[in-house]
C-alpha cells in the first residue's frame, strides 16, 4: 500500500519530504504552450472493453463506444511556441461523463484520458510529465505519403511497434474549432520508494482548431515485444475506425488542473 507523504512543516511551509517538482536537468518552456497547423492522423479504432477498463485511475471509466484515439505526427521548431521541434504518438482511451464541445457548441466529443505518449523531444518529455502528468516515455514517429498512401510508423528501442496505413487526400472537408478534455494520472513517487508525493487526477482543457482533408484507414499493426502493456490497446479484428481525421491543428498544450487527490482521499 502507498503511503502518503509527510504533512507539510509548522507555519503551513513545506516541510523537507515535501514535493518540489523535477530536478532540472532538462530546461522545458511554461504552460501553456502553442502548436500551429501540426499534420496529424488521429485514429478512433475500437479496442477490448477490458483492457480499456484497466488502464484506467479510479473515479474514469471507459466510453460505451470503446474506442482509443491514436495520434501521430511531427512538428518543425517554427510550428511551436517553445517546444522546438519533435515527433509524437500518443493512445488515449475515450470515457464516459466528459465530453467537451466542438463546433460552437453543437458537437460533443468523449473525453480522452492519456494511456501511453511516446515523444521523440526530452524538452517535450519534461514538459508533459511535469506540467500535466503525462506518461511520456521516448518513441520516434515517421510518415510517408507515396501515391496517396501514408505510412505512420512509431518506433520505440529501435523497434517498429506500431504501423498505420492510410489512404490520404488534400480534399478539404471544411474547418472545425472547439475544446478537448484530455486527462492523466499524475504519478510521482518519493526519491526513496515506497511511497509516492503526488497521485492526482489532472484535467487538461484543450482548445483546437482543424483543417480537415479527406482520408480513410486501411491498416493499423501493433508489434510491441511479448508482455509490453500497450499491446493490450491494440485494434480488435477485425479493424473497426468510426472516427478517422487526417488534418492540420493548430492546439495548446494547455495547464493542467487538479480535480481529484487520491493521496488527499486515503
């Protein structure tokens, strides 16, 4: 059982196991931060029900729609407001009772709660995990697109570990904005064990706005090593997408908030 931290000194200051956030060993930019017209394939597959359930923190559960929302894509220095450039890939799971809003109100959309983000940027890294609770581990991602095919591909430890083919246009399907929920689990353990310092549910209220193109999913492959835990997300066969965006959005990496403590509750 993780026991809580310490309470902070007399005169309510920390006292000396108190939390004082990530050393700094890698200089990241304040929240919020700014994405301008990121190419991204986002991907709503359906996944098992079950392991939806377990990648989950109490108080989450799954969306009835079972589905997990994959993006990939990469930015240039000059698309950022201070993260420079990188690479991502990230699986969410969509749950039920916080859906946000999209096209000036008319157009709820699950919320999305991070599972597993790969990042190729130790800038970006830092960022998420510190600033919103984010699991960022490293993972690079490429994309290709010859003859309308576009080929997405993660790579993490050397490893191909998840593929995506999609056939792709520039036929514009028209502009949306609106907000994104996103959540994580904000896990971080004392230096010594045993116990963690935070273990927060962080809700990370997200503004976007997409030029949308045409484009449809022919493939998704998950080729993790025997035991890895994100295989567990992978598509159920056979391949279900009831939701595919291939488009330039332009986001903020917003601040984070702190709707539930679970050290707080015992």
């Amino acid at each position: 059982m993780i026991e809580p931290p310490p309470a902070p000194g007399a005169g309510g200051t920390p006292g000396p196991d108190a939390y004082r956030g990530m050393p700094p060993t890698v200089w990241a930019p304040p929240a919020p931060q700014l994405i301008r017209s990121a190419r991204m394939l986002i991907v709503g597959y359906q996944a098992d029900p079950e392991a939806l359930a377990e990648v989950l923190p109490p108080g989450l559960t799954p969306h009835s729609n079972n589905l997990v929302q994959m993006n990939m894509y990469e930015v240039a220095a000059e698309q950022t407001s201070g993260f420079g450039a990188f690479s991502l890939t990230y699986l969410t799971v969509e749950i039920e009772g916080h859906d946000s809003l999209a096209a000036e109100g008319a157009m709820p959309i699950p919320g999305r709660f991070f599972a597993y983000y790969w990042n190729s940027s130790a800038r970006v890294i830092a960022y998420a995990r510190e600033s919103a609770g984010i699991p960022a581990q490293y993972g690079t991602r490429r994309g290709t697109v010859d003859d309308g095919v576009l080929t997405s591909v993660l790579t993490v430890d050397g490893a191909d570990v998840i593929t995506a083919r999609a056939t792709v246009t520039d036929n514009p399907l028209g502009t949306l904005g609106g907000h994104l929920n996103y959540y994580a689990h904000r896990q971080i353990p004392r230096p010594e064990g045993r116990r963690a310092a935070l273990s927060e549910l962080i809700e990370l209220p997200l503004p976007f706005v997409v030029d949308l193109y045409e484009a449809t999913v022919d493939e998704i492959s998950f080729d993790f090593p025997e035991g890895h835990p994100a295989a567990r997300l992978a598509p159920l066969a056979p391949l279900s997408t009831p939701s595919v965006m291939w488009a330039d959005v332009t986001f903020t990496y917003s601040m984070g908030r702190v709707i539930r403590d679970y050290l707080a509750e015992g």
